[in-house]
C-alpha cells in the first residue's frame, strides 16, 4: 500500500549481521519500501517508541537482548505489531528455536535467503497486513 511519497511501506528490521542487513536495504528499498534497521532488540525498542512500522523484521539471535525476547516484549507492548512480525534465523536446528517458532505460528526466513525469497514474503505479508 502506497502512501502519498509512494513509499509502499515502513519496515524495521532488526539485523546484526552487516551482509544480511545490506541484502535486506538493496532488496526492499529498490522494491519502494522505507527501511529502518536496529542491531539488536534494545535499539529496536527505542525505536518502536518513535515510528510506525508496518512490518518488523526480526532475527531470533542478535546480541543484548535476542528476537525471542524482542517479540515477547512487541507482544506486551505493542499486540497489534505481534502479526506484523517476520522472523529471520540461521538456527533452525536448535529445538529452542523450532519450538519458538512452532509456538509464535510466525513466519520466518532462513538464513542465508535469497533477495527473490525476502521480497515474495514481505510483499505476500503486507498484502494480508494492510487488506490489499
């Protein structure tokens, strides 16, 4: 959904990881959307307080305080970005992160994701988000 600068939405991503973050800046801003980042969920925090995000972007393992904490955290804080979030995790073996994400019902992206795989998701998850 395009507002009136034609920016078809805003999105945080909180990545620590300076190649995953490059590919999701070149991917999502060449697609029209604003993108904001955070290294880890104590700076995402702060910025919740400060923006309207219409999607998060979310790394289960970032330092100081992790995505499973961070989601928690938008749960109590903010419940209407709760269905707004996209995880993103290289860990998939971890039955601590399997099971979060059984439990959480989110969608994720494994680690390393193609720019094709990151655009399809947001795209398809901003569609149902914004009824468009």
């Amino acid at each position: 959904m395009s507002n009136s600068s034609g920016v078809k939405g805003k999105i945080l991503s909180v990545e620590d990881e300076p190649s995953i973050r490059q590919v999701c800046r070149r991917t999502l801003t060449s697609q029209g959307y604003q993108v904001d980042f955070a290294q880890n969920g104590v700076v995402a925090e702060s910025m919740l307080m400060k923006g309207d995000y219409d999607l998060l972007l979310v790394d289960i393992k970032t330092p100081v305080m992790d995505g499973k904490q961070l989601y928690r955290y938008i749960k109590k804080r903010y419940p209407e970005l709760a269905d707004r979030v996209i995880f993103t995790t290289g860990d998939v073996a971890s039955d601590d992160t399997r099971s979060f994400l059984e439990r959480t019902a989110r969608p994720f992206l494994l680690k390393p994701f193609s720019p094709d795989e990151l655009r399809a998701l947001v795209r398809e998850s901003l569609k149902r988000w914004q009824g468009v």
